[in-house]
C-alpha cells in the first residue's frame, strides 16, 4: 500500500491445478487466488475442467467475495486454472476480468495471463482486418485469439502455445487449459514469476511460492524464463526448455510486489528487502532514535537497516487489515483517501524522536507527504525518508503501470529539492548498481529500465535505449 502505488501499480497473479489430489480443484484454486490476492484486488475468476466440459465463473471484486465457501461445493472439477487482476492493459471492468473461456473450431480453452505484451496493438489490428471479434480491451484476449489460430494447424494445444509465443513480445506467464491438459508459459525475459509444485497427486502452478504453501504443495522449480511446460494425464512434461541465459525478472518483485515470505527464482523476497535495507543504512546513514517501515514492503526493509545501523526498529504504525491495498484504487483521490484510513501513527513509538521511515519507492510523491505530515502530528521530532529501491525515472512497458516521465516527482526534482518538497528532514534512495546485491546475483538477471531507461525489449513507439544482453 505504499507510496509505490501513488501512480505506480501492478498486475495480476495466476494459479492453476492439474489433478485434485483428494481435495476440489475449485477448492485448491480458492485457496491459491487468495495468497496471491495481493496481486489483485479488482476482480477474480476461475475455470474449471469436469470431465472434459470447460465453464467459468469469475467477477469484479475480492476472492472471498466472488466465491463464497457454500459456492465452491457447486464448481465440480478435476482441472482448473484461475486468476487475481488489477489492470495494466485495458480498464477495469467485468468484460476484462479472467480467465477467459473461448470455444473455437477444435472445442474451447482457458486461458489466465500475467503481464503485459509490447506488440498487442499490431496483433490487434492484424488480427481485426481479418474479421476477429474482441469483448475486452485487455491484451490478454489478443494471446488467446493467436493460439486459436495456430491450433488450427497445430497437433494439439501445447505445440499451438508454442507457435503463438513466437509473435508475442513482452511480458507473459501464462496459463492455457483445454478439457484434459495444462499448458504453462513464461515469456524469454521472465519477466513475470510463475513457479511449479506438487501434492499427491496434482500438479500446481502459481504466480509465488506462498501460494504453494497455502494449498499444502511441496514447491518443486521455477518455469524457466522461455519454457512451456504441459500438465496431462502422463504427467508433467517440457514442451519446450527454458533460456535463463536472457533472465529479466522485474526487480519490482522483490522491493514490493511479491508477498516477503516467497521464493522467486531461488531468491527469498524477504532477505533480499531486508538486504536492502542493509545497504540503505550504510549508503545514507544518519543519527537517529527509531526505524519503522510502512507497511508492507517497508517493514523488511526496515529490519535491515535497524541491524544494520543498531538503531532499533520500532512499531511505527498500525495498519487497518480491512481496508485494501491503497494502490488498488483507481483514482488518485480514492488512494490517498485509502492511505489515510488504512495507516495510523504510533505515537508512542515517534513522539519526540528523530525517526528513520523506511518505504520501497516514491512516484509523484504526494502520499509520502501525507504519511510524513502523519507522523509529525504524531510528536516526531524528525522524519528521515530512506527508499529501499533507486530512483524511479522510466515507465514500463511490461506488466507494471508506471506513469509518463512527467508524471514521475524524480524527473522534477534533485534529491535535496524533494526532500523539501514531501517534508522529510532528509532523504535518501537506494544505489542502482546495489540491485544486483539484493537479488543475490552474480550477473544481471532482472529487468531495471524503470531506474536506468535500459530495456530488453523495445518498447512501443518510444525512443528508449536497448539493453545489450
């Protein structure tokens, strides 16, 4: 809910079984879609394969609203796929909420998708002068329309996957189901974490990790960047293998948007924030009584820059668990409104003391002002702003809802000039060449065209460099 999501906002989470291993797949979807509910709050769908026959349900709003526990008893199934949204591509309405479910000339598939495609306006307009209908504004339908096309030709579902990812560009991890198979997809860079696991007798693919453990799956590996991995009654099988060699994981993952107790690409999301708060504290450090973090991504953060520089952390502020996460609103208006509900100050925590806040990211700029005029009215004496990520300057064009350059409060000010914009006695970000030290990696394997305006893929209609990989 933090400051990040002041114009920077995020995706979707997918999740899917194969096989029932002695509980209802729509009761093991149920209980995936609700770990990764942080991923999206907008709306919520699962589809489900019984005996061969694909329906699905899905609608705008929350999992435990969608599907109310009475409600899954009546979703019979031994396969199913499901999806969390909040829009990056297309608007947030009924008619873009998924799965999807199409029937086409060889039956009907599913399909859940988690990113963003680069090219989806030229397939669009390719696929439309050829008579092609579309009900949503997402790009996610355009996926859908290409693997229909290649199944025409295709043997079956897995090698018309396998067709279509050859004319998508940018981000995607997909899943597609037909009546008897689970096809799952990453896109070459990886941009998007999808991870695989088991229980007796399922087979279980997941946005995270965390999503393994609510369902009782034992996490078996990483889809890798560029893979197609197919789920049947033969098991699990690669259809085509991976290419980690051009890994560009969004970094984002890690500062904030996975849940701290995943494991993303052999990396725990929780060490790598609390490394991160390591590096803030050596990198600005400052005298000080208390650190606290905003919840969530901040508090990891915290951590580490508390051990780090033996001030002591403290409990800086109480979160009302009620209220969604504040980036899901999709007016500016209504977030701050969100802000203002969901965080409180501890005063006892801050009063009188030269407090250490520490938060994964600032955009424009505006709720971190709010958050730090809170804690002032609170009786802090000082508020030291440390942001466990780089300075944001680019948007992004794969999966993550960042705001034109404009927009972004970093391309407006120098440090000191923002500090005394938002009201902090000082501020201080993360290093760009430290990204590498908090995913734990030898070479660069994730995406930071956000800070650096480096991409590895070129983006549409804008004049943007390209990463050498």
């Amino acid at each position: 809910m933090s400051e990040c999501f002041d114009g920077l906002r995020e995706e979707c989470g997918i999740f899917g079984v194969y096989g029932s291993g002695g509980v209802p797949a729509a009761q093991t979807v149920y209980s995936g879609l609700f770990a990764l509910q942080h991923r999206g709050q907008e709306s919520c769908g699962m589809a489900l394969s019984d005996m061969g026959v694909i329906s699905c349900h899905k609608n705008m709003g929350l999992v435990s609203e969608v599907f109310g526990s009475a409600g899954l008893a009546s979703l019979p199934g031994q396969a199913a796929i499901g999806h969390v949204r909040y829009s990056t591509a297309g608007g947030s309405t009924p008619e873009n909420s998924q799965p999807f479910v199409f029937r086409y000339a060889k039956g009907r598939f599913a399909i859940a998708h988690n990113g963003n495609l680069v090219n989806s306006e030229q397939i669009k307009d390719e696929l439309a002068l050829n008579g092609a209908l579309f009900q949503s504004t997402g790009d996610s339908e355009v996926i859908a329309h290409i693997i229909a096309q290649e199944r025409i030709a295709a043997p079956s579902i897995e090698k018309a996957v396998l067709a279509a990812t050859g004319r998508l560009r940018g981000s995607y991890s997909l899943l597609v189901m037909s009546p008897r198979k689970i096809v799952a997809a990453r896109d070459p860079f990886g941009f998007r974490p999808l991870v695989i696991g088991r229980t007796d007798g399922a087979v279980v693919f997941a946005s995270e990790s965390c999503a393994l453990d609510a369902v009782g799956a034992a996490f078996e590996r990483d889809v890798e960047p560029g893979e197609i991995v197919v789920a049947d009654p033969g098991g699990l099988r690669v259809v085509r293998a991976g290419c980690p060699g051009r890994k560009r994981l969004c970094v984002f993952e890690y500062i904030y948007f996975a849940r701290p107790d995943s494991v993303i690409d052999k990396v725990s999301v929780h060490d790598s924030r609390v490394k991160a708060g390591a590096l803030l504290a050596r990198q600005h450090p400052v005298e000080a009584d208390v650190v606290i973090g905003v919840p969530d991504s901040g508090l990891d953060a915290a951590i580490g820059f508390s051990r780090e520089s033996a001030i002591p952390f403290g409990l800086g502020f109480v979160r009302n668990n009620y209220v969604g996460r504040t980036f899901i609103k999709p007016e500016q208006s209504k977030r701050r409104e969100g802000v203002d509900i969901k965080l409180s100050p501890v005063p006892e925590t801050v009063k009188g003391k030269r407090v250490v806040m520490v938060d994964d990211s600032i955009v424009r700029g505006s709720t971190t002002s709010g958050i730090i005029r809170q804690l002032k009215a609170a009786g802090a004496s000082q508020v030291h702003v440390r942001i466990s990520s780089p300075t944001i300057r680019w948007p992004c064009y794969f999966g993550t809802d960042i705001p034109t350059r404009d927009e972004l409060v970093a391309n407006r000010y120098t440090v000191p000039e923002l500090a005394a914009a938002i009201g902090a006695d000082s501020l201080g970000f993360l290093a760009v060449e430290s990204l590498r030290e908090i995913v734990f990696a030898q070479t660069k394997n994730y995406c930071d065209a956000c800070f650096t305006g480096l991409y590895p893929d070129a983006p549409p209609g804008a004049d943007a460099q390209i990463e050498e990989i």
